[in-house]
C-alpha cells in the first residue's frame, strides 16, 4: 500500500536529508509563468526533498587556503548528479504504485525573458522568449520558485536574507521536487521561528559587497506575508565570483586598472549594467576558473556562514 511513511523510508533510503508534502493549490495568486501546475494540471501535491550541503565543503575557503570543492561538491556535484538520481529513485517508485511522478530539478542557468536577474552561480544564464501553445496557458518554461515551494512543503522557512532556513541544517541545503497525483495528504507549514529578522542582520552585514537589500521583497503564501531583504543579483554574481580585493587571492593587483568605477566595484558601492557585469565575471572567470559553468564561489558565501553561526553556535 502506498503510503507517506513508505515515501519517506524510500527516500531516506537513497539519501535523500529532508522530505516533506505540499498542498499543490498554495501556489494560487502566483504568476502563471511560476506555478507549477501548468506543468503538471493533475498534480494533487508537491513533494519537496532536501539534501544538506556539508559545511565542511567550506572550510577550505574559511581559511583562504583551498576554494575547489565547495563549488564542486557543495553546489555542482549535488545538482548534476546526486539529486537527479534521487529525484529518479523516488520518482520510480511513485510510478511503480500507479501514479505519476514529475521530476523537477533545478535549472540554474535558464531565465524566462522578462527577468532581469541572474543566478550569481552561473554564466551565462539563458533568457528563454517563447509564446504560449493556446491563450489559457503560459509561455513555456514554466519556471517555479524552489523556495516558496519548500515553503510550501513545511520544510522550513524564508530568512529575511532572501534564502531558505531548515531546523536541521540552517541555509546549507539545495532542494528538488516532485509534482504528482498522488492522493498524499499536505504537511503543515512550518511554525517554527529561525530567523531573527531586522533584530539580526548578520547575513547582511556580512556580504562584502553589500548586496542584499536595504530595498524588501513581499509574497504572500496562502494565509501569510513573508518580508525579506531583497538582493542585487548581479551585484551579488560578481562578488561571488570575486570582485572584491579584500576576499579574492586570485586577483591580480592590476585587476580592472583602467576601469573608471573600479574602487566603487571593489567595495560593493556600484553595479554595472547587466552586459558589463558578465563581462567582468568572465574576465573574473579567466583568474579562477568555474567548473561546468558554475562560477567559483569566491565569497565563499559569507551571509550563509553568518546565519549559520546565528542558528547553531
């Protein structure tokens, strides 16, 4: 008999660190272009799994003395490998007992036109302009938020920082999903309080380049209001990949000499408009190089290092 203590044995079975159900209709009021139900209309749920990243992924960049592995293992190896096999196992089983599984991996390097963001992990990110196949649906991909939906699967909550906070393991988790007609009945969302909000703060004073807010960002989910500081993508993506003297050891001294905002950069005080960005992270790139298209994380993501102090020291 298919059950959700049998799903989560299963998934628990093959590494799967967090698992929870979500009521598929808390997606109401979002756009079309982010509501997973477009993508599957029969899907009664979503099923959201976490996988922890290992905070020793980041010590080597703690110390300033080795940065490979945590782009490597905490950030590329999970999404290219560990979580879609899991996503698949999981997914199996779900067909298997007469269902539908609908696997929804993160796609970090794809953007739908209209988004002036970026993903400060990955360049280039690929603006996709499509048109809808028939005027009731949206243009295709459909691309969802992966925090609101492990909002919405009770896995934790949205820190005022901008990034996802779990009970278990702080910021340092990456999350994939499943839709499905399953008739599994919806957790509860999460009741807990981890973030201190605007009586902490840490995450942000701790960015280098002053990347996150002061400007907020609101959405409602269901019967709540979540409030976070918004981020600077772009300003966010180049400090990630290290323009920033004062974090980055593989700048050379003569780094950008006849760039007129230069020092302003530097410090976090200016952002280029978009096509001048990518521009320097590729000449960032060029000094340390990603690996298969993920930028080196050279901030070694302070704000998440912070919080996690916050949550568990």
């Amino acid at each position: 008999m298919f059950t959700k203590e049998k799903l989560k044995e299963v998934a628990k079975n093959v590494g799967v660190d967090l698992i929870g159900v979500g009521d598929i209709n808390l997606f109401d009021g979002f756009p079309p272009e982010k509501d997973p139900r477009y993508i599957f209309p029969d899907a009664r749920v979503i099923i959201g799994l976490g996988f922890r990243i290992l905070k020793g992924s980041f010590r080597g960049v703690i110390e300033k003395t080795h940065y490979y592995q945590l782009m490597t293992m905490g950030v590329g190896f999970l999404e290219e490998v560990y979580i879609p096999v899991a996503l698949h196992k999981i997914a199996r089983f779900i067909e298997d007992n007469g269902y539908e599984a609908v696997v929804q991996r993160s796609i970090p390097d794809r953007r739908t036109y209209t988004d002036k963001g970026t993903n400060p992990e990955r360049t280039p990110i690929y603006k996709i302009k499509a048109r809808p196949m028939s005027p009731e649906k949206p243009a295709p991909d459909v691309i969802f938020d992966f925090k609101v939906a492990a909002y919405i699967c009770g896995l934790g909550e949205i820190g005022y920082g901008g990034f996802f906070l779990t009970p278990q393991f702080g910021p340092l988790q990456r999350f994939g999903f499943i839709l499905t007609d399953t008739p599994l009945s919806p957790d509860p969302l999460f009741e807990g309080k981890l973030c201190k909000g605007k009586d902490c703060m840490e995450c942000i004073k701790a960015c280098p380049c002053n990347a996150i807010g002061p400007e907020e960002k609101t959405i409602k989910i269901g019967n709540n209001t979540i409030t976070y500081a918004k981020l600077d993508e772009w300003r966010c993506a180049l400090c990630y990949s290290g323009a920033c003297k004062e974090i980055n050891p593989f700048l050379p001294p003569d780094f950008l000499k006849n760039y007129p905002n230069r020092e302003k950069l530097f410090k976090g005080e200016y952002t280029p408009p978009e096509d001048e960005s990518l521009h320097i992270i590729n000449q960032l790139g060029n000094q340390y190089p990603g690996q298969d298209g993920y930028n080196p994380c050279i901030c070694g993501r302070r704000c998440w290092l912070a919080c996690l102090k916050v949550l568990f020291d």
